[in-house]
C-alpha cells in the first residue's frame, strides 16, 4: 500500500519506520522550511529511500494534491503538521486520510492543542487518531488514547 504521510516533526519517524517495516511503501510530505528537525527528518528518509517533497503553505492544496498523483496513494496520514488542510483538499483528493490529533477529541479541535491543554491545567493528554472530513477534527474517531500526566 502506497502511504503519504504529511508531517513537520520527529515524533512521525516512529510511525514512518512501523510502515516501513510492515511492507508499506512510504512518501514524505513536509514544510518547506530549515532547521535542526527538517534535516534530521531528511536524513532518515534517506536513509531508507523515502521520497520527500517540500510545500509552500500559498500553494499547498495543488502541490498535494499532485503529490498524491505522482505518489499514487491509497491513504495520506497527518502526524505534528502545523497547517489545516482546506475543506477543497479534503474533498478533492478522494482518499482517506488520517489524522493523529494530540489531544482528546472533541475536546481540543484545531491547532496547537497541547498548547490549550497546557493553559487549561488540564492533568490528562492523549492521542486521537480520526479520519479527515471538512469540518476540523471532526471525522470519525478510529483509536483514542489518554495518558495522565507525571508526577514530578
């Protein structure tokens, strides 16, 4: 099965590598942008021969959706990607894809919910992983996982 996943962040290698390692084949889509982390993540796909193609924000929804065509994906995975894709995008690709959202669902929709967990004092975080649709963060919840916060 072919794979996009749409990240900007170290914590999707993880995830990339379990892929991997279950026969998926694997595209990388990423911010066009520099840094510790960017180089860190290109690194790794070179390392395993993973594609890795770079967006500007202005012209995202056309260069993912050619992304997906070139790629010929089945599914797209969104893991720590700082921007909302367009309720057009969605639409459009024709695919599922799956968002893995690091808050609870439907508590803490949209960007940055660690930051408005964090201001809230809440003592519980998690993971929600959920199928896109163009309402945010409001498709279909596949797996959700909470985890209270340490002492210490």
């Amino acid at each position: 099965m072919n794979i996009g996943v749409i990240c900007n962040s170290k914590l999707s290698l993880p995830s990339i590598h379990s892929l991997l390692q279950l026969g998926h084949q694997v595209s990388m889509a990423m911010p066009n942008e520099n840094g510790t982390a960017y180089f860190e993540m290109e690194s790794f796909a070179n390392q395993f021969g993973i594609q890795v193609s770079k967006f500007q924000k202005g012209s995202l929804d056309q260069e993912l959706i050619y992304w997906k065509t070139i790629n010929e994906l089945d599914f797209m995975f969104v893991i720590t990607f700082p921007y909302i894709l367009s309720k057009k995008l969605i639409s459009t690709l024709g695919i599922h894809i799956v968002n893995f959202h690091f808050a609870p669902s439907p508590q803490y929709k949209g960007t940055q919910p660690v930051f408005w967990m964090l201001k809230n004092g809440e003592k519980k975080g998690g993971v929600t992983a959920h199928i896109m649709t163009p309402e945010i963060d409001g498709g279909a919840i596949i797996q959700q996982e909470g985890r209270k916060e340490t002492e210490g």
